[in-house]
C-alpha cells in the first residue's frame, strides 16, 4: 500500500495535466478575487455574510481537484497503463484505496493554494479599500476549513467517478455538467432537494448562509456520504471491470 500510494502521488505530481490544472486554479481564482473585489461596490460587501460569500470562491479548487482524480483513474485506461498497474498490483481494493487517498492529497493541496489566493489577496484589497473586515475569528475558521476540506473530499469523489466512468472525455464532461448545470437547476427548481447535492454541501460547510442550504454539520455529513457513497460504487465497478 505505501509504495503504490508513493506510485500514485508520483503520478500526479509528476504529470502536465495536473499543472496545467493548477495554474488553471491559480489564474481563475486570481482574477474573480481582484475583479470581484475591486469592483464590487461597498454596499455589497461590507456584511458578514457578503464577505463570506466574497470569499468563498476558493470552492472552485473542487473542480480542479476532482478532475485530477479523474485522470487518476481515467489516464490509466486511455493509455493502457492500467495491465501492468494491476499486475503490480493485482488487488484492486489496495490499489483503489491508494487512488483515493493521492485524490484526497492532491485536493487538500489544490484547496489550501485555492481558498490561500481568493482569501489572502481578497482581505488585502478590501483593507486597502478601507472596507472593514466583519466576518469574526468563527467564521473565518469554518470558511477555510470548509474550503479545504471540500476539496480534498472532490479529490475523492473524482477518483470514484473515474472508476465508474473510466472512459476520460465522459468522466469529465459528466462532472463539469453536474457541477455547473444540473445542480444549480435542481437547487433553483426544487432546493428541497438541491440542498443534499454535493456542491451545495460544501457551501454548506464553509458557512454560507443562503436561503434552503443545510447547515454547515448538515454540509458536512451529506458530502461525506457523497463520497463514500461513489467511492464505493467505484471499487464495485472497478473489481468487477476486465482489462483486454
């Protein structure tokens, strides 16, 4: 288990990929965070929750990282690395299981390098727009923790994805359509449920407050099930898969 947990790290940090995908995150999160903050008027962002909405768009390092969970698995069947991966390796729950750990090491990396940019250079711009930071100590905690932790979750749930989508281009494009488009229409037609979705989780857990989403321990628990829940699907999926 350690040395194929030290295989799939290497992998990942050691891939174009997976830099174009953070200097992707470091570029979006850079220009939302100084455009949003510098111009956004004073009235919309002198609140508490306005700033940590403002704030809170480090959330977008889950993309990032369930897509590098994604080619965790999905690169090993486009280029057919995945036989001799299984030869070394012929326990696909080991193996599996050290997927998902490198998933949840890469989205903790992507979730403090996300939520570190749009945080620090926000409450720099703020104070030298002399707006006072209200948000206290409390909230501060949960939006960082929140943030960070959601992300190495989405490293997780990429990897689970991938496993049940190994085909590349269709993993990817499920998420970005789940991401972006389903969920947001299912919260704006039925919030109800729209709520125990994983994206509305996470906003959940760093302490948004808006209207029909669960609280932050609801948050929480719901996007750990997420998780667990496609992960274990995924081990099925993959135990039962055959390799040509």
């Amino acid at each position: 288990m350690n040395h194929q947990l030290k295989a799939e790290v290497l992998k990942i940090r050691s891939t174009r990929t997976t830099m174009g995908l953070l200097l992707g995150l470091i570029a979006l999160a850079l220009l939302f965070t100084i455009l949003t903050c510098t111009l956004s008027p004073t009235s919309q962002v002198i609140t508490e929750q306005d700033q940590v909405g403002l704030l809170s768009f480090g959330s977008i390092a889950g993309v990032f990282a369930a897509l590098a969970g994604i080619m965790l698995v999905t690169s090993e069947y486009r280029f057919g690395t995945i036989r001799p991966t299984f030869l070394f390796n012929p326990s696909r729950r080991r193996l599996f299981g050290s997927k998902i750990a490198a998933g949840a090491l890469a989205g903790l990396v992507f979730g403090i390098i996300g939520e570190g940019l749009v945080f620090g250079i926000g409450i720099i711009i703020l104070k030298a727009r002399g707006i006072p930071i209200t948000m206290s100590a409390g909230n501060i905690t949960v939006l960082i923790a929140g943030a960070i932790v959601g992300t190495a979750l989405w490293g997780i749930l990429g990897v689970g994805l991938g496993a049940v989508v190994p085909n590349q281009v269709g993993a990817v494009i499920s998420l970005l359509a789940w991401g972006f488009v389903v969920e947001n229409l299912v919260f704006g037609f039925l919030p109800s449920i729209g709520r125990f979705l994983p994206v509305h989780a996470q906003d959940s857990m760093m302490g948004l407050t808006t209207q029909h989403l669960l609280p932050g321990d609801g948050g929480v628990a719901v996007l750990v099930v997420w998780t667990v829940a496609l992960a274990s699907i995924g081990l099925t999926m993959l135990k039962g898969r055959d390799v040509n």
